[in-house]
C-alpha cells in the first residue's frame, strides 16, 4: 500500500494547540521482549537514546525542507511566534478530514478522538468564556508523540537556528547534524553540568554508531581516520571534550568526521554527508519515528493525524537512507511489532499489518537489492515465527471465543511464508511456481501439528482419567476414553477451526482427521498388538475405535465432496482400523479355545462312560446331559460378549459346536457293530444225503462256523460290557435326547439373537448359521445304525444258540421255532422297558427284521445239518406265522401293514419249499438261461448269491434244491454242479 503514503496532503485535525503543553518522560518503556529484527546496535544506546535522536533528525528535516532558513521564535502566547519561514513544521492541523491511511487500513480513532482535547488544552468553568486555543501543529504533535519535553525542544530548535545561520544555502543531507549540535549547544543551554554531560556523551555514541559500527561505506578496520575518531570519543566519554568553535580539539573531531562521513567506496568525497544511513542504524531510527503515529493515550490506535506526520516522516528519508520499500517492511514491523505489544487485542492493527505485506510482496517481487532481502528476510522470519509459535499448536492458543484472531494471525503468517519462499528462497526459483502451493503447505503443516500436540495433551489426560477412576467400577479403558475425547476434538475441529483454515486449505477437515485418525490409530495398532484374549476392556477399546472411525471417515467425506478425486487422496491417509477384523478374530479365538475345551471334554467323558441304564430314569447316558449343557453355556457365553457382530460370528460358533456333538455322536456309536458285523457267514451249498434224514440224531450237532452261543442274560447284564443289549439302548437314547434337544437349541439362539443389540431382520430370513447342519444327521444315521445293531445282536448272536445253532437242525419237527421265539420275546420286554418310545417301534421292527432274515438264512444258507421235505413246509410256515405273531401281539404289538411290509421276501421264498421237485429244477433252468443266455444251454453256470432272496433269483431256487430231501433234488445237483453231500 505504499501509494497510500506518496502525494499525501496536509490535512488538520480537531487537535488544539496549548502554549506550553506538559512535558512527557523522554523515554518509554518496552512494551514487549519481541526482538527487534530490524538489527541489533552494536552502540550502547538505549531506544531513549535513539528516539531523541530521531526526533533531531526529523526536527532538522523538516524544517529545512522548503529550501527557505531555518528560524526560531521562542515560545510565548502570541499566535504571531510561528515563523512562516518553516511552513512545513509549523502547519496548523486543523482539519477534521478522515485519515487517508487509517480509512485504507480500517484503523479505529483513538478514543473519544472526536472531542478529546490535547494534554493541557483546558476549558472554560462556569459562566465565563472559554479561552480561544490555536491549532496544534505537526511539529508540536511530534514532540507530544515522542514524549520530547519543552526544553529539548527549545534546545533542538536554537541549536537549529545558529546552524542555518551559519551555513545558509547548505541542504540538511550535507551536515552532520549531531557534529553540528555539539558544536552550538553549550553548558548554558542545559540546566546542569549533569544534563550537558550525558547529552554530550549521547551524541558521541550516535557518531560512533552512524560513522565507525553502522557505516554506509564500509570501513577498513585500518583506516586511520576511523582509529583515530574512535580515539577521540573513546577519550571524551572519560574527559568532556570542549567544543567550542576555535578549540583545537573540536576542529580535530569535525575534520575527523566530515571525511568519514563524505567517504565512497571508490575514495573520492560525497557531496552529502552519510552519518546516519547506515544499517540497521537507520532501520532503528526510522522505527522510532513510526512509532509516534500511535496516539500516546491509546496505544492501540493510530492518531488522526498520521496522514500529515506520516508526510513529515518522509521528510528524513535523505538523512536516514530510506525508501518507499524500507518504508513499507519498516511500517508492517511497527504495525505487527504494535499489536503483539498490546496483548494482541486491537485486531485492526493485525489486519492493517496483513495488508501492509502486500505492499511488501509486491516490492519483493521488483528489487534483487541483497541488503533489501536481507532485512526483509529478517522482518518476516520474525513475524513468522511468531505467528507459527501460536500455529503449530493453535489449539493451545485458540478457540471459540478468539477465532478471529486466529485468522488474523493465519493470514499474517500464511502472506509472510510466501513472500519468504516465492520471492526470496532460490529453491523455490529453481523448481516450477505449480509445483508449490507455499499457503496449502503452511496450513497443512499447522493442522497436523497442533493435532499432533492436542492428541496427546487429550492422550495424558485421558491416562490421568483412568488412573483416577481404576479402583471404580465400569471404569472405562484408557483407549476408550480417548477416542471419546479424539471424536469431539474432531467435532470441535470440523465446527471451529476448519471454516477458518479452509480458506487457504480446501481440504482442512479432511486433514484434521486424517491426523486424528493416524495419531489413534498408532495407539490403537500398539494395543491390539498386546491382545491375547477377548476381554472386556479389548471389546470396549474397539468398539469405541470403530466408532470413532466411522465418525472421522464421515468428516472427510463430507469435507471431499467436491474435490476432484471425491476425497481419495484422504482417504488414503486413513487405512481402516479394521477393530472389527480384530474384534472378530478374538472371538475367533475365544471360539477356537471353547471348542479345544469342549472336546477334550467329549473325550474325556466319554472314556469315562460305561452306557449304565440304571444312571437315570430317562435311559440315557449322564455324558449327553453334560455335552448339552456345556454347548448351552458355550452359547449363552457367546451372545454375553459385548460385540457387535454376534450375527457374523455365530456361523463359525455354530459350526464348530455342531462338529463336536458330531464328534460325540460318533463316538457314542463307534465300536457298537452293524448289521454285517453279527450276520454270519454264509456255508458252502452241498446237497443233501438221500435216507438219512435223521443224520446226526443222537450225536453233538455240528456247530455253523460262525455261531457264538452265549447266553443273553450274561451278554446283556454284565456291567463291564459297554456294548451289551442294554448299553445299546442306553446309547440309543442318548442320541434320541441329543437330537431332540437340538430344536430346542436352535430356538434359543434365535430367541439370543433377537435379542442382540447388532441382529437385524435379515439375520432371521434363513436358517443359515443358526441350525445344527451336520448333528441331526448324525443322530439319525446313528440311532439307525445302533438299532440294527441291537436287532441283528440279538437274532444272529445272543440268539445264535436257538436260532443259528438249534432250528431246524437234524428234523425240522423236533428242531422248531419255539425256543428262539420264547428266547426273543425276553429280549423284547427287556428292551420294550430300557428304550425311549420315539424309537421303541423302530427297534422292535428292525428286530423283527432281523428275526426274518434269520428266519430266511437257517432256510437258505443253514449248512449241511438242515434238510426239507414237500411235507416240512407247512412246519415252516407255522413257525413263520409264529413269529409274526410275535410281533403283532393279537393287534398289542407292531401295525399289520409294517410286518407284512418287511414279510414280503419270507413269503415270497416259503411257497418254494411246498413246489415239486421237477417243477423247480424246471424254473431254475429258465431263470438261469434267461439270467445267462444261450452260453447256459452246454451247461449251466452255478449262480452267485446276490444278497436278496427271491423267488426269480437263480441263487435262491438252487439254495431250495440244495435243501430239498429227494433224490431227484440231489441227482440234479450232482449231475449239474458235481456238488458233494457233505462239507
């Protein structure tokens, strides 16, 4: 804004002059420890030091800046005391016209500036008039401002007059002033030897300063005019130098400082004299007359007249070295340096700083001047760093209540960063200007700063938090707490700060969480890292972190919506937390642990088991009581964990469970036998010996290889056989409890289900993941087998002594069914009282079953001890219908339609054993051609069992003829087979 100080022109303000306004202290105090960067003097002289020299440069400047003598009227009441030779001085301001500077910068007036009076300008009491009071003018101001009391005023200005009159035609460029004053001011104008002094000594460290530390030209530390300035002063700040205008000692120093000061770098003299442009001699000066645009009774607020000083500033810009762009980084300083001094609560100062900088910019973007850079570099890194100090830990600084400030501070630090790296870093000039986007950058870098420091700030409280509440109940974890506290810092983020930032960051929010979301995220990595087990502090810890990541995620969705990638780039930032990977594998391995358990458990008990039925009035076995209970608290266990994903799990739950009780089901069938275990195996077909029908009567019956006589009642009651009669149906029961006991189950876990905070309808559209799949199945495919097992126990083995070894053997009319029928019917009551009646009658009619097929073997495959005549079928047909009646129990017993079901094949067969012989060696060579083909017709082909007895069946109808007591029945088999009588 630098054309707001060119072409400025005298305004006046309501300001009254008085005619002897009190003196101000000559110096102030620091408002602030804020470095100056500006430069460090290396002459011991303190800012009262410098701000009385300023005002001497600007009191010389500007009275000579018509070109007219410098004169002076001391002061008195008379209006008529202000010399019209120094109009620029001793302009009145009293103009009531805004300020051109303080409208283009916003700046606020002084307090009460509309009718506040200068110090010491009065007013009228009670009826009489108020006294007329002149204006005040620029030169009075200016002495007000800087706190320069009334005598060193007077002083200056005589001091002044006698050089103008001495050296009339000369510009003020061309005298050293300091040299000059201490030529024309004496004791006497001072109130005392002390005054003098000190003012004597003052001046001399200004000229140390301006000509020998702060030179314009820089000086070889050999000069001898330099030494020996340094001498002089060095010695008169001991001993008070004479300075009278003949005094040799006087004439020594001005001849010494007049070549100083009017040296160049290429050893001829400068027309002007160079004493006080030096750096940062003049940067440090010039400041100090900046300063008094600020209203002495306000320090917040510029004064209404800094249009008209501001112009008198300028005036000693030749003295001091300066230009519009030294003007400009010096003014933004003093603005900056002005608001931070004063608690940083006129905002206005801040902005009018901001606005400054562009001024700045601009003038870095126009001069490669390195002294230039290297003051401005320094100005800037200053208030950066400031403005970065509150930044990068903003939340420290900031809230609600201050935001405005913040943006103020950001825009201060975001336009000072740019400057620094697009006008003034190499490295930026080197790469493409695209490549860099300087206040994204700074943004970037200050949002994930201060969320890094307020993380963990929130991290130690919240570990403070829990510490305090360890010995409460349902104290919360410490991860829990803090991704409570990271989700409203995010909140209080997304709401507060990120409006504010997004004006330099498109994507700020995004950012912010993104920080969050990685910081947590560290945390949350170290804590699951260390988890071993499912416990409630894990589950509340992940939940929260799931939570906390859907709520960050949806912020930067929100804060990305209209960004080219739709917030890919974010998101990235963000890998998921996956707790819910790591929620699901605990549960997983909290499942695995129950299973290992519950099997070995299965074993266990299961080697324990001795299949008792007298354990319980059921008739099942107490292990299946313990497996279901177990499998219930497993479950129960299961949904009392406090996830949210019992719907997800369940199936894997469900389906190690289901696998178990498969496990124990098949344990509790195993080694029990099948149908084929206890079926004996079938005899060598032999046919029978003609008149010797009655073979081996009176002799010891030959026992069938595979017959075990035992005697039921042993096989049944012994208490160290687990695979008796009884033991069977104990495990037939307990796999009949298992199974119904599995629909009850499976309604509980949907009644668990509905009852889980995370079940939705969908959970219970289907059964999957909720049935017991493999289980029922196996209870089913158990209980058949055991059944079979005990029936085909019973007939072919613990009966195998009436039946196998006993019926039919030798003549079937001494030799029939009764005593097996007597034998089975035992085992049938026993079994009626041991077995569950949901599978009673499928017991009962696989024995019956079986008691056919036995029936149909002592026929068909009964060795060569059974022989049948015509006449022995109607035995066999009585003693079939026998044991039909067994089962039927006249109606008590198995239904009608299931013996004659499961009759069918024995009364198939029977009605052979009532055919002739011819008429079935006649059949059995029809069958056996059409079996065979004409290869049948040479000769035929013996047939092979195929396992089902048939009256059609080749194998059958030999079997009868092998059994049929005739001779043509034994001719046919000799002829044909060459079969042999006996084995």
């Amino acid at each position: 804004m630098a054309h707001l100080f060119r072409d400025l022109s005298l305004g006046h303000s309501k300001r009254e002059a008085t005619p002897s306004p009190p003196p101000i202290m000559p110096s102030k105090a620091p408002l602030t420890d804020l470095p100056s960067p500006l430069g460090q003097l290396a002459a011991q002289l303190t800012d009262s030091d410098l701000r009385l020299t300023a005002y001497e440069i600007f009191v010389a400047a500007c009275r000579t800046s018509s070109g007219k003598p410098l004169t002076y009227v001391p002061n008195s009441d008379s209006p008529a005391h202000h010399s019209p030779g120094s109009p620029g001085l001793q302009r009145s301001l009293t103009s009531t016209a805004a300020s051109k500077v303080k409208k283009a910068f916003g700046l606020k007036s002084p307090s009460g500036s509309g009718s506040k009076k200068s110090p010491g300008s009065g007013s009228g009491s009670g009826s009489g008039q108020v006294k007329p009071r002149r204006p005040m003018t620029v030169g009075e101001l200016m002495r007000t401002q800087m706190g320069v009391s009334d005598a060193t005023d007077s002083r200056v200005r005589r001091a002044l007059l006698r050089i103008a009159a001495g050296q009339v035609g000369r510009r003020i460029e061309s005298v050293v002033v300091p040299l000059e004053l201490l030529q024309q001011l004496k004791l006497s104008d001072f109130t005392d030897q002390q005054e003098y002094d000190a003012w004597q000594k003052r001046t001399l460290k200004v000229l140390e300063a301006g000509l020998l530390f702060h030179p314009h030209t820089p000086l070889d530390k050999s000069y001898s005019t330099a030494q020996r300035l340094r001498q002089i002063i060095h010695g008169a700040l001991d001993t008070r130098i004479e300075t009278g205008k003949n005094n040799e000692s006087m004439q020594v120093l001005r001849s010494t400082v007049m070549a100083l000061a009017s040296r160049s770098t290429d050893g001829s003299l400068y027309d002007t004299c160079h004493w006080a442009d030096g750096f940062p001699l003049n940067l440090r000066l010039y400041e100090m007359l900046l300063e008094a645009c600020f209203d002495a009774n306000d320090e917040t607020s510029i004064i209404d007249e800094v249009d008209e000083l501001m112009e008198h500033i300028k005036k000693t810009w030749g003295i001091l070295g300066m230009n519009q762009m030294l003007h400009n980084i010096c003014f933004t300083w003093v603005l900056f340096h002005r608001f931070v001094a004063t608690s940083q609560v006129e905002m206005d100062l801040l902005y009018a700083a901001d606005s400054q900088l562009a001024e700045v910019a601009k003038d870095a973007k126009t001069t490669k001047d390195a002294e230039h850079s290297k003051i401005l570099s320094s100005t800037l890194s200053s208030i950066l760093g400031w403005a970065e100090k509150r930044l990068l830990a903003y939340h420290d600084t900031f809230d609600a209540g201050n935001i405005d400030t913040m943006q103020g501070i950001v825009s201060l630090g975001v336009s000072a960063a740019k400057i620094l790296v697009e006008d003034i870093s190499n490295e930026y000039r080197r790469r493409r200007k695209g490549e860099v986007d300087v206040a994204r950058n700074r943004i970037d870098t200050y949002i994930r700063s201060s969320l890094r420091t307020a993380f963990a700030q929130r991290m130690e409280m919240a570990d403070s938090s829990r510490r305090a509440s360890k010995n409460q109940p349902n104290s919360l974890p410490v991860l829990a707490i803090l991704a409570k506290d990271v989700g409203d810092l995010a909140i209080n983020e997304k709401e507060v700060f990120s409006p504010i930032l997004k004006r330099w960051h498109p994507f700020a929010a995004g950012v912010a969480v993104a920080t969050l979301h990685s910081c947590y995220g560290n945390e949350l990595k170290q804590f699951i890292s260390g988890m071993m087990e499912l416990t409630p502090d894990a589950v509340q810890v992940l939940r929260a972190a799931d939570k906390l990541e859907k709520d960050l995620v949806q912020i930067a969705v929100e804060d990305s919506v209209d960004s080219d990638d739709g917030g890919k780039a974010i998101i990235r930032e963000m890998p998921p937390y996956e707790a819910e990977a790591a929620v699901a594998n605990l549960v997983k391995g909290w499942i695995k642990n129950s299973l290992d358990r519950l099997k070995e458990w299965v074993d266990r008990n299961l080697q324990q088991e001795v299949w008792n039925p007298l354990g319980n009035q059921e008739g099942y076995a107490p292990s299946a009581v313990e497996v279901l209970r177990i499998l219930d608290e497993t479950l129960d266990a299961f949904f009392q964990l406090p996830i949210p994903m019992h719907p997800a799990l369940l199936p894997d739950l469900m389906a190690g469970l289901d696998r178990c009780l498969q496990y124990y089901i098949t344990k509790a069938k195993s080694g029990c036998g099948s149908r084929n275990t206890f079926i004996p195996t079938t005899p060598a077909l032999t046919r029978c010996t003609i008149g010797s029908k009655f073979q081996g009567f009176g002799k010891k019956k030959e026992k069938s290889p595979n017959s075990q006589k035992r005697n039921p009642q042993v096989a049944t009651m012994n208490g160290d056989n687990t695979f008796g009669i009884l033991q069977l149906c104990v495990r037939i029961n307990t796999l009949q409890r298992v199974w119904s006991e599995l629909d009850v189950m499976e309604k509980r876990i949907i009644t668990r289900l509905r009852n889980s905070e995370s079940a939705h309808a969908e959970d219970f559209s289907n059964g999957l993941g909720r049935k017991f799949e493999l289980s029922p199945a196996a209870c089913i495919e158990g209980i058949q087998q055991l059944c079979e097992a005990v029936a085909y126990r019973i007939i072919f083995h613990d009966l195998s002594h009436v039946l196998w070894d006993g019926l039919y053997v030798g003549e079937p009319s001494s030799s029939r069914i009764d005593p097996f029928i007597q034998e089975l019917e035992k085992n049938l009551l026993i079994i009626s009282d041991t077995v569950h009646e949901r599978v009673r009658t499928r017991l009962i009619t696989d024995i019956m079953r079986a008691s056919f097929d036995g029936f149909l073997l002592v026929l068909l495959a009964g060795g060569p001890s059974r022989a049948f005549s015509r006449q022995d079928s109607q035995i066999i047909e009585d003693d079939f219908k026998s044991l039909k009646d067994l089962f039927w129990v006249d109606g008590d017993g198995l239904p009608s339609e299931l013996i004659d079901k499961f009759s069918t094949t024995v009364r198939g067969v029977l009605p052979l054993f009532r055919t002739d012989t011819e008429s079935l060696i006649e059949r059995f060579r029809c069958v056996t051609l059409e079996t065979y083909g004409s290869s049948a017709r040479s000769k035929l082909p013996l047939p092979p069992s195929s396992g089902q007895w048939n009256p059609t069946d080749p194998n059958t109808l030999l079997r009868v003829l092998c059994y049929r007591n005739d001779e043509a029945a034994s001719k046919f088999l000799k002829k044909t087979y060459n079969m042999p009588k006996k084995l």
